[in-house]
C-alpha cells in the first residue's frame, strides 16, 4: 500500500499527538523489536520510533526502512532520530480504525 502526500500529511498530524514508544539501542533491529512494533502496530496503527545515540549501525532512515519491511508497514516520515510506522489494524472495528483520506483520481483537461 502506498500513501498519498495528502494521506502521509494527515499521519504526520496524527502523530504530532502521540510519544515515542520504540526505542532501537546497541542491540538494533532482532525479533523482540520486530515483536513489540507488530504488536503496537496492531493496536494503534500509528506509531512514533527513536534510534538512540548508542547505536551505530542505523541511522534514522535506514532502521524505518528496515523495521517498515519487517513489519509490513509505511514509514510516514523520518526527522532527526525519530521516525513514523503506520499500517491499518484489522483487529479494530473499521469505524475506530485510522480513516486516511481518499486518493483522488484526477482528471486530465485537453
């Protein structure tokens, strides 16, 4: 699933709300943090993480690309050390799940 830029811009808002709850330390990327993503994913669909100081071998962009994959999900957006995960829930109802917006088909004028 690709997002939209209106559909990306309206995540980013989203989560200007909301605390970083995934830290990615000296270990990196392992099962556990895979774990804990999916499961948070799973429940709010929108999450928000951090790589620390003391982790070398990621930078921001390249441990949400990688987490993203793991976990099948869309980085929304990377800024500094903090990223942006989101991937729809099918565990909620649909009315309680995040409601993007629509993509629009636009018409092409001659």
């Amino acid at each position: 699933m690709d997002l939209t830029s209106a559909q990306r811009a309206y995540l980013r808002g989203l989560a200007n709300g909301i605390d970083t709850i995934l830290q990615i330390g000296k270990d990196g990327i392992g099962e556990n943090l895979i774990k804990q993503a999916n499961d948070a994913l799973e429940a709010r669909e929108l999450i928000k993480g951090r790589v620390l100081d003391n982790n070398i071998d990621y930078d921001a962009r390249t441990a949400a690309a990688e987490l993203a994959k793991a976990t099948r999900s869309e980085v929304v957006q990377v800024i500094g050390t903090k990223f942006i995960l989101y991937r729809e829930t099918h565990a909620k109802p649909k009315e309680k799940r995040i409601q993007l917006p629509k993509k629009s088909k636009r018409s092409i004028k001659k």
